[in-house]
C-alpha cells in the first residue's frame, strides 16, 4: 500500500473528523476505493473507535432509481404497481433504518472514489429531485454529525480529471497533505473580513465570455474558516476555503468552470438574480440537468454559499467539486441549502433539498470587494505580495 493512504488515513480521523475513543462512526467505502478504506478502518481501530461500513455504490444507487422508475411506469408485465400517475417514483420519507443509523452516529466518513463517474447519468432528473426531497431528513440527521467527505484517487477519477493514474495520485496528495494549521491561519484574513462586511460584489470583466456583475449581502453571517476539519466546521478533505451564506442577491454571474450534475455535463453557466432568486439561467451544455436543480424546489433558486477558493495545493481543474472549488483562483456560488454553521443562532437560511456549487475562474480581469474595499484582484488576495493596483 502507498504510505500516502495511510498518511491520508490519518488525516481524515485525526485532523479533519477528530474521532475520540468510544466514538461510533460510520464509513462509507465506494466500490474502488478500498485502500484508502482498510487504512481507515485501521485508525479507528487503533484509536478505540466502533466503526460501521457501508458500500457506497453509484452503481447500486442507480439500480435502485431504475428501478423504482419501472415501478411508476408499471411493472414488465404491464401492470400498474404504483398508485401515482405522473410517472414520477414515490419514496417513503425519511427512511427509518437511514435516519436512525445517523442520529446515533458521532461521526460519517465518506470516502468517495467510484469505478465511473457517469454511472447514474440515465436516470431521470425528476426521479433524483423525488429521492433527494424524500430523503431530507435523513440528510439532516448525517449532517448532524461530525461528518468528512474525501476520495481516494482512482482510475475513473483520473479519467474524469484528464489525467494519467500517477499523475492523479500525486495531485490528489499534493491537495490532502498539506500544513492545514498554517492555511487555516491564512484563511483567516479572508473570514476576518467577510464576518465584518456587509455587502460582497464580484465583477469579472472579460472580451471573451459573459460579465459578471453580482453582490450579495452578508450583513448577520459568520463566515467559516474551512481547514478541513470539524473543529473550524469544515467537512470536506481537502479544503481550503473560506465560505458564508449570503442574500439578497441581485444582479449576473457567469460559470466558466465546467462541472457534472447528475451525471450531466454542463458548462457556461449564466444566472439572472433579482431580489435574491434565479429569474433568468442559461447554459452551453448540460442547461436541462440545471434547470432540474433549479426546478426541485423554491430555495433551489437562491443562493446558500458563497465560498473562495484559497488551497493552492490544487493547480488544475478537474471536474470534481471537491478539488475545483478550493482551487486559489476560484470563487463559487451555490445554489440551495445554506449551512447552519453560517447563521445566527436560531435563525433559518435558506432552505432546500438540494446544494450545488457552480465555479468561476477568477485568476484574470476581475475584483472582490467587501463593502466597496478590493479584497482580492485578479486572484491574489490583497494580503500578498502581488496583489498590486
């Protein structure tokens, strides 16, 4: 086994999930990502932890919507075996055995890192939007704990990421074993400067693509420190951004990042905000898979993150949002959910089944500002060297 794994292992329970003898936690392994699994299963068992797996399969999950599809189109021999006529599959609500595996878990841990990245791509977008909206509880139950998602470099993700194998590997671990006490000390300008703004404008201004011109508030949030670990409430591995839930959002923002929803492929993304929700989107390719998510309920059409990329660890884009969007030359804005972690307590942001990050390219022709202050041009933050006039 690669000593990296184990390194990456370690990482994921000590530093990012912060796992404690005695802590119940569940692992979901996908189907190629069994190295980085047993390194896994092995530090938790060092550390006295009590570890369930789970099989992590898009392979299986898309079985499982096929076949509830055949279900609500009527059975193979014609009949009809499901009381709802939209041809749209019914699912149980917050499936008990799901959400009761959670709400007694301390800590998940999903290691991502499948045999194919498209694996789900024909099933249909109102058949996701059904199982997505059916199973919010028990998505709030996993996010209720000390929950990490991280991927093992594999052969389809490097294939994905345009990349030889080795290549992949190298990447992967370059962006996961970083000094993550001296970046989270980095980021902290940026989170320093956000918690005390009120209004962020985001302006790209270039020949070849569509401008972006957009600001939101943030007057109330708390913007959070994303080190990679629980402790700065930060659940992805890597990380390495600093990211807020705004509204009242108003104005264009164009996504030059390509990216894959649904097992889709979409690129150029152009959204219309007016008092805060998506009145106008448009897309190059892959605009039906989001006009699904926008589609799936009425927080899906305002924005619940607003996060900047700072890990320079990652130097390439490679269409998987867990790199891509901590990429130091990003800005990304997603639509749906906000994270508690950003808002007052008891106060509600928004809310919505879905949470789908969408990414621009900010290395050139454009500017941040909080409260009309240029806090990053041209991708440097104006705390380095080069951030010039």
């Amino acid at each position: 086994m690669d000593e990296r794994v184990r390194e990456h292992a370690a990482v994921l329970v000590d530093w990012s999930a912060r796992v404690e003898a005695g802590d119940d936690v569940v692992v979901s392994v996908a189907e190629d990502a069994h190295d980085l699994g047993v390194a896994v299963a092995e530090a938790l068992g060092e550390r006295g932890a009590n570890a369930t797996t789970l099989y992590g399969s898009d392979e299986l999950s898309r079985a499982y919507l096929k076949g509830a599809e055949t279900r609500a189109d009527g059975d193979r021999n014609g009949n009809d075996v499901d009381d709802d006529t939209d041809g749209v599959p019914d699912f149980d609500d917050d499936p008990a055995v799901d959400r009761a595996l959670f709400e007694a878990a301390d800590a998940y841990l999903r290691i991502g890192g499948g045999r194919n990245t498209t694996a789900a791509a024909d099933v249909a977008s109102e058949t996701r939007q059904a199982y997505a909206t059916a199973r919010k509880g028990v998505r709030e139950a996993r996010m209720d704990t000390d929950w990490v998602s991280t991927v093992h470099p594999t052969r389809s993700l490097a294939q994905q990421a345009g990349m030889a194998y080795e290549e992949y590997r190298d990447f992967v671990y370059d962006a996961v074993l970083r000094d993550w006490e001296a970046l989270a000390d980095e980021m902290a300008q940026m989170k320093d400067a956000l918690d005390a703004g009120e209004a962020v404008r985001i302006v790209t201004e270039r020949d070849d693509a569509p401008d972006t011109d957009v600001t939101m508030s943030i007057a109330g949030r708390t913007a959070v420190n994303s080190a990679a670990s629980v402790a700065y409430d930060s659940h992805n591995l890597p990380s390495g951004e600093v990211f807020t839930a705004p509204y009242d959002t108003e104005g264009e923002a164009f996504f030059d990042v390509p990216m894959t929803i649904d097992a889709t492929r979409v690129r150029d993304v152009h959204l219309v905000f007016e008092a805060g929700e998506v009145v106008d989107f448009s897309a190059e390719a892959g605009e039906d898979a989001l006009a699904g998510v926008l589609d799936t309920d009425a927080g899906a059409r305002r924005l619940g993150e607003l996060g900047i990329g700072m890990n320079r660890g990652i130097d390439r884009f490679t269409d998987s949002i867990l790199f891509d969007e901590k990429m130091g030359d990003t800005v990304h804005m997603a639509v749906g959910r906000a994270y508690d972690a950003c808002l007052p307590e008891g106060e509600s942001g928004n809310d919505s089944a879905v949470h789908v990050d969408m990414i621009s390219d900010v290395s050139t022709d454009s500017r941040m500002e909080v409260d009309g202050e240029v806090v990053r041009r041209n991708g440097t933050f104006r705390w380095e060297g080069e951030f010039g006039e």
